[in-house]
C-alpha cells in the first residue's frame, strides 16, 4: 500500500545518505591516528613489531579467502585480454602503477587507465569485451573508482577488482573479485597482502607464458641496455 511504498522510500533514501557519506569518510585518516594516540605509548621497536605481526595476519587472512577458481581465472583474464588498463585513487594509484608496469614487462597492451591525461572516459570508450579493467581501492573508497567500475560493467568490458570487503562498491558485478585485509595500527590503510597477493600473481602469469615471458623480458632488457637505463 501507499504507506509502505513511503516507508520503502525513506528506508532506501537513508541507505543512500549512508552509503554517500561512506564514500566521503572525511576524517578516515585523522579518526585513526586519533585512536592511535589514544593506545599506549610503546617504544619504535616494538611498535615495529606490531606492525608487522598485523601485516602477517593480513597476509594469512588473505590466502585464506584465495581460492583455486578464483585464481585461474585472474591468470584467463590476463592471458586473454587484448589490452590491460589498470585503475586506482589516491593512495592505491601507486598500486595500479606497480601492476601495471610489472605486467607491462611480460606482454603488450598494458597501461593505466587515464595515464595520458585525456580523462578516465575517453580511456574506458577505447575498451570493449576484449579487453580487461584492473581495479584497486578499499575504503574509504574513490568515487571515480567506484564510477569508473560501474561504467565499466555497463560496456561489458570484464573487470578485475582488488577491494577490502564483498559488500564494497568496487565489488559489484566484478568478473574477478579478490578482497584483501587492510586492518592495522597505519594511519591509512595496511597494504603488504595487496602487494604480495599481486606478485604471486604476476609470478603465476610469467610461468604460465613460459618461453614467451623470457622473450618479452629479454626484449625489454635489449631496449634498457641500448638506452643505459641502469646505472653503472
């Protein structure tokens, strides 16, 4: 009736207001040194500690929730895949980057998206259905990040996604989904699973290429010898 058709309403326009100002988070980082400075004061080397056992646990509760399907069909999306972008915000940027260019040394066709400064939209219309979107964010997440997947699964292009939980806006009809723990006493959020998740899988994918790996690498080893990239 009438009367539960306006509770419906009300119910989902205060979900909607939740989940915006999830988006926003403006003191996330503040907010967490806050309870920081609240703990007790412990010297540097045991807060060195401390916070690697969390990273440890991280990296535990991590390859837990890996599974066997899910992993070989991460390794099918980047072997099939005409063109790779991958794309992040803020403090994941650095992580789509690092991606990017380590899976840029085994094959063609890899970049992140937006890189040239032309706008994540014109990057996306350039992709279709055989192409791969590679996507990293935890909370509190980017909007553009979260738009960008969105956009992305409307064109049908298959999507990659690296987030913190199943319920997060990145996650939504991700082709691959893999969720990774961000919990710890860092001030923003704790990312040694992410990195080692993602070079055991670049790590997969070059043994999966075999004698093709070791010819893209030796090629790009070629260009780095005749440019003097190294220092010596």
């Amino acid at each position: 009736d009438w009367s539960s058709d306006v509770c419906s309403s009300d119910l989902f326009n205060e979900l909607q207001n939740i989940f915006r100002q999830h988006l926003a988070e403006p003191h996330f980082y503040s907010q967490r040194v806050h309870q920081s400075l609240n703990q007790e004061t412990t010297p540097s080397t045991d807060l060195l500690l401390q916070v690697a056992q969390e990273e440890i646990a991280n990296i535990q509760q991590m390859m837990q929730q890996v599974i066997p399907d899910q992993w070989q069909q991460a390794l099918d999306l980047l072997h099939q895949a005409r063109n790779v972008r991958t794309f992040a915000q803020r403090q994941f940027y650095s992580t789509a980057t690092f991606f990017s260019y380590c899976l840029g040394l085994l094959r063609e066709g890899v970049g992140v998206l937006g890189e040239s400064g032309h706008g994540v939209p014109h990057g996306l219309a350039q992709l279709n259905q055989d192409d791969l979107l590679i996507v990293f964010g935890s909370h509190p997440y980017s909007r553009i990040a979260v738009d960008c997947c969105r956009q992305a699964q409307a064109m049908k292009i298959p999507t990659m996604v690296f987030t913190d939980t199943h319920g997060a806006p990145l996650s939504n009809d991700a082709s691959c989904l893999f969720t990774i723990p961000t919990a710890g006493s860092f001030y923003s959020n704790n990312t040694a699973a992410w990195v080692v998740l993602i070079e055991a899988m670049l790590t997969a994918y070059a043994r999966r290429l075999g004698p093709k790996a070791i010819q893209a690498l030796e090629q790009r080893e070629h260009v780095f010898d005749q440019m003097q990239v190294t220092y010596s």
